[in-house]
C-alpha cells in the first residue's frame, strides 16, 4: 500500500497532521517596540530578511478579493512595488480577479515566510493605475507573459490543451511581430491600507502581534499589539 493509501483509512489524514512539523525555525525576532512609525518601512525590513534567508518567491502574496457571489475568493500573485502610497499588484480586468476588482474595490494581502516564521497582513481599498502606467508594466514583462495577457481567456472553460497552445503561439508571433503590442485590459492596482498587521511566530504559541491602524489613508498610522 501507498502512502495515499494509508492516508484514505479513517482517522489517518488528521494525526498525519497533527504529526508535520510547524515553527521548525530558527524562528526571527521581534520587538514591536522598536517598530518604525511607517509599515512599509518595517514590511521592506521583513521582506529583504526573507530574501536574504532564501526563502522562495519572498514576493508572493496571497490576493483576496470578493466574488460575485459575495464569498471570498483568493490567489497567490507577485506584488510589483510599494511605497508611500501602498502595495502594487497586477490583473486582466476580464479575469475574475479583476472584475471583483471593479465590482468591489477592496481586497486584502497576506504574505508567509515560513523560514522566519512571519506573516504580514495588509487590507484596504485598491485604485487603478492610469492606462500608461499599466501599458508600461506589462511592457516589462516578459514576452511569453504578455501572450498571456493578450489572450483573455483567464479562467474561462478550456476545452484542449491543444486549443490553448496553438491561441499561446499565435499571441506570441503577434508580438514578436509588433514588440509594442499590449493589452489594453492589463490594470496596475495600488492597495491603498487601513491596517497592516505584522505576525511573529513563537514555538510555544505565544505569537507576537502588531498591527498599524488608520482610518483613512490622510490619517497617521496608529499601532496596537494584539492578543494571540
């Protein structure tokens, strides 16, 4: 028998679980006292720590939006920048990300760096950048990339692999033949935050917590630890 199969017997996949290691370490330190003021400062200390460490797509980071339905809905993208003004990311605007985008503009980011036992938390609303700030960050991309995006099919039914290959060729030839060929459904957004928590893991459960606060983006940031 496999491990899929022992896996399938009652009972097995909980205390398989239960049994995987969390925390293994060595875990960061943190001292919330000596917090800067601004989060973006504090956030680009954790995230160059985490590259440092080797931690694999430090830059990944989970986007929760809100869907159709009203449920959640989340996926893993890659932030583009941030700044003063908030975390950047990038979507189609007919995929299903970017159409709860424009429904609701609200969205939540969660990073994990398990290697220092750390996540950061940001929520706040999003606003779209203008077309030629979006035209110049698909622009950057690579040009496999940009096939990608030029045919906006994201998400939808596929009936072959085949299909998508041969839609994947003719996009690229495309723009190969006009290298300034971009399109037009491509949105840079900016996460504009009203609360950014940052989390520390400790071994023995007592995580350390910080979240800055503020009601509005012209507001200064408040911070408040917060329980377990």
């Amino acid at each position: 028998m496999g491990a899929s199969d022992d896996l399938g017997q009652a009972g097995s996949v909980r205390e398989w679980l239960r049994g995987l290691e969390v925390f293994a370490g060595p875990l960061a330190d943190f001292d919330p006292a000596g917090a800067p003021a601004e989060p973006v400062d504090l956030f680009l200390g954790w995230l160059t720590a985490a590259v440092e460490a080797g931690v694999p797509d430090a830059h990944a980071m989970t986007l929760s939006t809100v869907g159709e339905d009203g449920g959640p809905d989340a996926r893993v993208l890659i932030l583009k920048n941030v700044d003063a003004d908030g975390w950047q990311f990038a979507v189609h605007a007919g995929s299903p990300k970017g159409r709860q985008l424009a429904d609701l503009p609200r969205a939540a980011l969660t990073f994990y760096w398990p290697l220092q036992g750390r996540q950061v938390r940001v929520r706040g609303t999003v606003e779209p950048a203008s077309p030629e700030q979006s035209a110049a960050d698909l622009l950057a991309r690579a040009p496999s990339a940009r096939a990608e995006a030029l045919l906006g099919r994201q998400s939808g039914h596929l009936e072959s692999a085949g299909e998508r290959d041969r839609a994947f060729r003719a996009a690229l030839a495309r723009i190969e033949s006009d290298p300034a060929l971009i399109s037009t459904e491509w949105t840079l957004y900016t996460l504009v935050p009203i609360a950014i928590e940052f989390w520390q893991a400790d071994k023995d459960r007592v995580h350390t917590r910080l979240r800055y606060e503020r009601p509005d983006r012209h507001s200064p940031w408040e911070r408040h630890m917060l329980w377990p």
